[in-house]
C-alpha cells in the first residue's frame, strides 16, 4: 500500500512554460494606479478597475498597497515620485491623507475625508471625496432623483458623512439623521447645516425617533454595519414600523445583497435598493479622474456581480 504523499518543503511549482513567461502585456510603459488602506486585503476594487482597463484594452493596472498608518505620510509623497496616476484611500487614512495634499475638492472639505487622489499633470496632489457623488449617481440609476426629497439617514460614522453631503448637494428637500450616539448626529447635522444653509437639518437618536421619522421620510438610507455579513440579523430599523410602498429604502451594505433592512422594505412594497451600485460609481468616477475616460460602468457593475456571485 503506497502512503499518502507528504507534502514537504521540497515540493515546488511546477516550472512556467514558455508561453506563460510573458503573460500579460504588463511593460515598461503600464500606467499604475491603486488603493491605500489598512488591512486592505478584502477590497475588490482590484478586481473591478482592472475589469475596466481590460475592457478598453488599456495598458493600466490597479493594485492594492497595503500602507500602515506611520507610514501614509511616506506612501503619499511616493505617489507623483513612482509615477502612479493615482489611488483610492480607504480606512484608517480617509482623513489623514489630507494633510498631505495640495488641494481638495469642495466634497472632500465637507465630508472631512478624501477617497481618491489624483496626481495631476504638475505632479500636484489633488484629493476628492466619490462617495457622495457615486451614491447620487447609483440613486439616479435607479431613476431616484433625490432632489426635494425628505430623507432619513440612520448612522453619523463617515460613510454618513458623505451621504448627508449627497443628499444636501443634490437638492434633497431637508435630512434627518438617527445614531445611537446622538451627539454625533448633532455635530453632523450641525456641520452639514452650515455649509447648506437653506436646507432642514434633523438629529435625533436611533432606534428611539425610527416610529416618528419613518412617517414623513421619502428616501431612507441606512449609513450603519446593522446587517452586514456576518451579522446579518442586524437590523437598523425598528421591526414593527411598516414602510410605505412609495418609499425608497437604500442600504449601504451591499454584502448580503437582500439585507434584513432591504427584506423589510421589499415586503411592504417600498422600493429596496442594495448599496452594491454606491460602490461601483465611486470608483466609476475615481477611474474618470485618472484616466480622462468615460469608465465602463457596466463592465464594472459585471465584475462586482461576478464577485458576489450574482451574475
Ligand atoms: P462607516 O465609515 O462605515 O460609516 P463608522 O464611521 O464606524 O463606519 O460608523 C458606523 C456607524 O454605524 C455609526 O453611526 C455607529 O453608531 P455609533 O456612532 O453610535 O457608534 C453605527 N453602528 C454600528 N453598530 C451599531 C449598532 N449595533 N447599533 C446602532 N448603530 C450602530
């Protein structure tokens, strides 16, 4: 009887063949772009720009660097001296970055966060804020257009940040925003009144004010983690407050698709809307930015679908 196979340190991968050598077209002249974040190993913004950059037959790549907060400083100032175009930043160094640039945009200035830089023909470093622009662009999408609504934001973390931003730049009719630690809600709502004065700013706790907020609310959004995989029972909401058919429930967390929040909505009929789609114009206009190109949003809507298993 032959024994099982040890597998020891001996054992190695088998040789490439020639024609594997010379894979790709990755050359001397690859533009690269990329992401900052710390752990970065769950993106998959990898996978869906560089989705993208096939699609036009573009010879860029998009990879991820892993970057430790005591070294943001370093890994920004390397940008313009490699060459990169640009990159993504995400968590721990939304605000951080900032320090370090030239200039922002007046979304990154209010949102207090920078999700994508760009290195400009001058070798200046500009900072933008996508989210807020991608989640009005995935509500129109939807043909929501935000413009007079009353919206209710559950959460004042930082993705709250710039979807209260969002919401005021586009036209919504007034936001109220709900969190269990009110006092951020406060300062949020206070931050976001002064850059829109005309604009009626709400704060109140969450879940205590859900049953009387729920009553006038046209779009709802849900800016907390309540729901995400793995914890999916979580549930921003109260359960017995029923939803109107002729409300708009969206849910930033996008992983499940079908979240408990979104389950709730679909079954009294409002219109449920997973935060997949915020994801891929985020990065849709991130990729405008450094390329100069109209990004293929389908192509990216695709690869994330792939991703998730939802094709
Ligand atoms: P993000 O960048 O995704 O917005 P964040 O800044 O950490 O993340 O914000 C998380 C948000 O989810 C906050 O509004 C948080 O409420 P608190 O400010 O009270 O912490 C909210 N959140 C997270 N877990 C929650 C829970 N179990 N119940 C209610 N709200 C919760």
């Amino acid at each position: 009887m032959t024994e099982p196979q040890q597998h020891t340190s001996d054992s190695r991968r088998p040789d490439a063949t020639d024609s594997e050598l010379l894979p790709t077209d990755i050359t001397a002249a690859t533009t690269l772009v990329g992401l900052i974040g710390w752990p970065i190993t769950h993106s998959i913004s990898p996978q869906m720009h560089n989705a993208a950059f096939a699609a036009r037959r573009m010879n860029w790549r998009y990879l991820a660097f892993p970057v430790p907060p005591e070294r943001v400083a370093e890994a920004v100032a390397g940008l313009p001296a490699l060459g990169l175009r640009g990159v993504n930043v995400t968590v721990p160094h939304k605000q951080a970055v900032m320090s370090h640039l030239d200039r922002w945009t007046p979304a990154a200035e209010a949102i207090g966060a920078v999700n994508t830089i760009v290195v400009d023909e001058d070798r200046h470093l500009s900072g933008d804020n996508t989210d807020a622009a991608g989640f009005i662009a995935d509500l129109r999408a939807h043909a929501v257009d935000p413009a007079g609504k009353r919206a209710l934001v559950i959460g004042a973390g930082g993705s709250s940040r710039a979807i209260v931003y969002g919401l005021a730049e586009a036209g919504a009719h007034s936001v109220t925003i709900l969190n269990r630690t009110v006092a951020k809600a406060v300062d949020l709502a206070a931050t976001m009144q002064s850059y829109f004065p005309d604009i009626c700013m709400r704060s109140a706790p969450f879940p205590d004010d859900v049953t009387a907020s729920a009553e006038t609310a046209d779009l709802i959004v849900n800016c907390t983690s309540l729901g995400m995989e793995p914890r999916i029972e979580g549930l921003p909401w109260e359960e017995d407050v029923e939803f109107r058919d002729d409300q708009i429930v969206y849910d930033l967390v996008y992983n499940p698709a079908m979240t408990r929040l979104l389950q709730l909505a679909s079954t009294d009929g409002a219109t449920a809307i997973g935060g997949l789609g915020m994801l891929v114009y985020q990065g849709a206009i991130a990729w405008e930015a450094w390329t100069g190109e109209a990004a293929p949003v389908d192509v990216m809507q695709r690869a994330t679908n792939i991703i998730f298993d939802r094709a």
